[in-house]
C-alpha cells in the first residue's frame, strides 16, 4: 500500500516527500488508516500519539500528521468516512483531544474539520511547509 500512499501524498501535500512519511513512522510510532475502494487506496489518515499535561493530570492526545485522498476520489465522502472512523478508533483508545494542522487556503478541510466539531486554536508558521500558514485545530473528547 506505501506506493499508493506516497502517489496520493505527492498529489495532496506539495511540500512533502516520500521518505518523510517512513522517517516518521519510525520516530513517532504513527497509526495509520487507510480507505480502500475497489482494490484500490483511495484515501489516507496518519496520526500519532503525544502525552499531554491536564489539570487531570497525563492525558493522550491525538495528532493527526496528515490526511489525503486520491483526487478521483474526492467529494464522494472518503475522506468524512475515513475522519470519522479515525475519530471512533480515537475516542475507544481513550483519546482526550485530537490536534491537526491544516494550510489556512484549504476551505473544503477546514470545513470538513469544523463538521466534526474541530476548533481553530491559533495560526502558525512552518507547519504546514516551509513559510505557510496555517490552523492549528483542536476537537476535544472527553
């Protein structure tokens, strides 16, 4: 599946690269869930796992790296689908929060992010490639 999953990265992220997606797989122990139809990977979530500090004290959060699918395969509920079962998966693991970073140009995620009941938190440089700006945002769990 890695070759389908670097063919949809290149397509969607213009700042990635295909080493980036094993490097950090190896460094962050990242999940990943993938979206097939018809024999084919049409879509891709990653996230990975960052214990966090809380007045209840150690908590795990969620960060979802990255989330893509196949441009021929757009606007036909994959990628809700794919969020949405990531986010159940999520929530069974005993998630609290669910971080992701999204270019602040990429009006179709953002609103499929808000859907879900995400919140912008803050703007940030660098994130989201080299000199972009972006959301980070949050959707909370418990």
């Amino acid at each position: 599946m890695l070759p389908e999953i670097h063919r949809i990265q290149a397509e969607g992220f213009k700042y990635e690269n295909q080493g980036r997606i094993v490097k950090y797989s190896n460094i962050f122990r990242n999940i990943f869930y993938v979206i097939i139809s018809q024999d084919k990977v049409v879509g891709y979530c990653i996230y990975y796992l960052k214990p966090v500090f809380s007045f209840r004290g150690f908590e795990k959060q969620s960060v979802i790296s990255e989330i893509a699918v196949d441009g021929n395969f757009r606007g036909r509920g994959f990628a809700e689908r794919l969020l949405k079962e990531s986010i159940e998966e999520m929530k069974l693991n005993g998630i609290s929060s669910i971080l992701l970073y999204v270019d602040i140009n990429n009006q179709p995620a953002i609103r499929l992010y808000e859907k879900f009941g995400f919140r912008e938190i803050k703007k940030v440089k660098n994130v989201c490639g080299q000199k972009e700006i972006c959301y980070e945002m949050e959707l909370g769990l418990i």
